[in-house]
C-alpha cells in the first residue's frame, strides 16, 4: 500500500534571509516539474525568513515550519518566539527538540514538553526530534535513550481529535556526518518509539494522527532505502535540503 511521505527540509541557521528566498523560488521551480506532486513538503526557515518565505509559498503544495517557538503564548520574555505568533504568520510546523538545541542552548526534556504543549494549544505540529549520541549508543542505551525522549516529551498531553504530531528519529551522530544509521537500524528505532506512543495514546491516534520519520544525513543516493522501510513515514533533511537539485531528488523518491 502507498502512504504519503513528508519531506520535510530543516534549513538551521545555514541562510540569510536573501539566500532563503532564492532558494525557496528555485525549490517551487523544481517541484513544480514533479506532476502530480504527492508527497508532503514542509520548508523550515530560520525566524528572520519565515514571512518571506511564507509569502513565496502561498498558493503553493508547499507547508511553513519553524525550528523552535516558545512555551508562553506571550509577554516578557526577551528574545523569544511564541508559538501563537508562528501559526499567525502562516506556519503549520514546528521542529522542537532538536539535538543541536538539545546540545549548544542546553534545552532539556520538561522545556521540549512545554513546547509541544504550546505548539498543539496554537493548531502547530510538532516535530518533536529524538535520537541517541555515540556514546549512548555505544553503552547499549539506545532504545531506553529514544523511548525517554518520547515518553518525555509527550507527558500530560492528550491528542484531540485535530491534533497532529510528527517524531523525527535522528541518531545524533550522524547528523551533517554523511554517513546514514543502515536502514534496518532506522525502522528498529521506529519501531520502539512507535511502541512508546501506543503505551500513550490510542492504536487509532497512533495510526491516523500521529508519523515517524527519519533523519540523518539523507540524500538521494540512500533514501530509497529509508522510505521502503514499512515504519518509515517521511524524511528530515539538512544538508540535502540546501539546494534545490538535491531537495527535489528527494521529493521525486519520496513522491510514491
Ligand atoms: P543532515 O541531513 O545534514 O544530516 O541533518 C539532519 C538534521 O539534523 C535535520 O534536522
């Protein structure tokens, strides 16, 4: 059976706000050439390129994510970005949890919670990453790391018929390290984190409501492998995803 994959690109902090648009025009360009156009495509700018990059999208089968929001909704809180104010101007996405927040600002499980919390209360999706560093997968910790990180992130929250979550796998050592986990390890994760969810919430929501997908140094020469896996249900991309060639090879193989 199909399933429609998302591909979603996770830009971080590689572009200005110039090079952002351009790339996003050259990404419309590519995909446009991909008829029809099936799978899910989510962009993730950085703050400042947001509305730019919101406004070349419109019209366009082509969704707005964020890398990060805050957990109040508003007030004093120096330099930070509410989650109400990112579905205002236009995201439907919201990466949280991501093991370089996790690593260079220190961000901890009860504050990802937080986030996703918030990122449900404003109709965002969370894209809630997870993964093991080399060390843990080393130690054998692997599968009790992820399904902490889950159980974690999703404590107290409960899915209404609307809500929407996405958890992104990617062992924290091959990221930007162009060497992908083997695919097989990749689907045995998602295995486990797919466990973790039915212990949290019904088999329906896990099923209908909720996708796991793989990210890790991805590109066009591995994700094959990726997405025939059965627990595989979308990609998220770094590296592969900063030119428009490489993103729409993706899209093409993601496009089932
Ligand atoms: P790379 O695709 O560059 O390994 O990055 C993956 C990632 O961190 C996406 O969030």
């Amino acid at each position: 059976m199909d399933k429609q994959n998302i591909v979603i690109a996770n830009w971080k902090m590689n572009l200005s706000p110039a090079d952002s648009l351009k790339l996003a025009e050259a990404i419309i360009a590519k995909l446009g050439e991909i008829k029809p156009l099936k799978a899910q495509i989510v962009l993730c700018p950085d703050f400042l390129s947001l509305s730019g990059v919101a406004q070349k999208i419109t019209g366009q089968p082509i969704m707005l994510g964020a890398q990060d929001c805050f957990w109040e909704p508003v007030g004093a809180f120096t330099g930070e970005v509410s989650a109400q104010f990112l579905h205002e101007l236009g995201c439907a996405y919201v990466i949280l949890g991501h093991s370089e927040r996790r690593q260079y600002v220190a961000e901890t499980n009860e504050q990802i919670n937080l986030k996703v919390k918030a990122a449900l209360a404003n109709s965002l999706i969370p894209i809630i990453c997870v993964g093991e560093t080399f060390a843990e997968r080393q130690e054998g910790d692997k599968d009790s790391v992820i399904s902490q990180q889950v159980s974690n992130a999703l404590t107290g929250i409960r899915l209404l018929d609307q809500d929407k979550v996405i958890i992104a796998y990617e062992p924290v050592w091959v990221i930007g390290s162009g060497q992908a986990v083997a695919p097989e390890e990749a689907e045995h994760a998602h295995r486990v984190i797919r466990q973790v969810l039915i212990d949290h919430f019904s088999m329906n929501a896990v099923n209908g409501q909720i996708k796991i997908i793989y990210g890790g140094s991805v590109k066009p020469n591995n994700v094959g492998n990726f997405l025939i896996q059965p627990a595989i249900d979308g990609i998220l991309v770094g590296g592969a995803s900063l030119e428009a060639e490489s993103f729409a090879e993706l899209v093409k193989q993601a496009n089932l």
